[in-house]
C-alpha cells in the first residue's frame, strides 16, 4: 500500500450540507476500494489564484490516505465526473512527506504556540 494525498477544490455556491455530502461521497469510495484514511482537512473557503468556471473562489478539502496504486484511478474518475469539483490533484507520498504530515498534524509548525510558549 502507498500513501496518498488528494486535494480537491469544491464549487463555492454549495450548502455546507453538500460540501458535506461531497467530502463524505470521496472518503466512502476510498474506503469501497480497500483503502485507508489517514486525515481528512477542510480548508474552508479560500480565494483561488485565477479564476476557474468563472469563480473566484472554492471549499479546499485534502484527505491523506493509504491505498493500492488501483484505488486512484476510480476517484480521480469520480471527480472528473462530478460538476461540483472544479480542481484536484492527487500526489504519491514518500516517507519524508508521510513523516512531515504527522509532525504537521501534531501541531510542530504551529507558529502561534511556539510564540505563546516563548512568551
């Protein structure tokens, strides 16, 4: 199994409800194909650095994964298909990447704490 990030962007005119429904579609086909889910992250909404379909903005959503190589192909069909996803990507990771977002996860690069311990 290897390990994967996806990071899809979300039409901005949907509910939270279908925002919602969408993140919770894309992690129940990993699960359908066998894999694992390490971290699912809702970025919320944020400015997108050009316009796409005429938006200026998107929901940004990541889920971390572990997963046969064969699991991809299917979600990335999924999100070519689905009208409410206007971007994604979907990267392999190695095992530097797989250590920095568990360091991430734990809150190693939170800069607010470390100013607050310093204090």
């Amino acid at each position: 199994m290897n390990n994967y990030e996806t990071v899809f962007i979300l039409n901005p005119v949907l509910s939270e409800d279908q925002m919602k429904d969408a993140v919770g579609s894309y992690e129940a086909l990993l699960k359908e194909q066998g894999a694992e889910i390490v971290n699912v992250e809702k970025w919320g909404l944020k400015k997108l650095a050009y316009p796409i379909q005429h938006k200026s903005t998107g929901f940004y959503n990541l889920i971390e994964f572990n997963a046969d190589p064969s699991a991809v192909a299917p979600l990335e069909v999924e999100f070519k298909r689905d009208e409410r996803i206007m971007r994604f990507l979907t990267v392999s990771l190695d095992k530097h990447a797989v250590e920095y977002n568990e360091r991430r996860r734990k809150g190693a690069f939170n800069k607010k704490k470390k100013e607050e311990v310093a204090a």
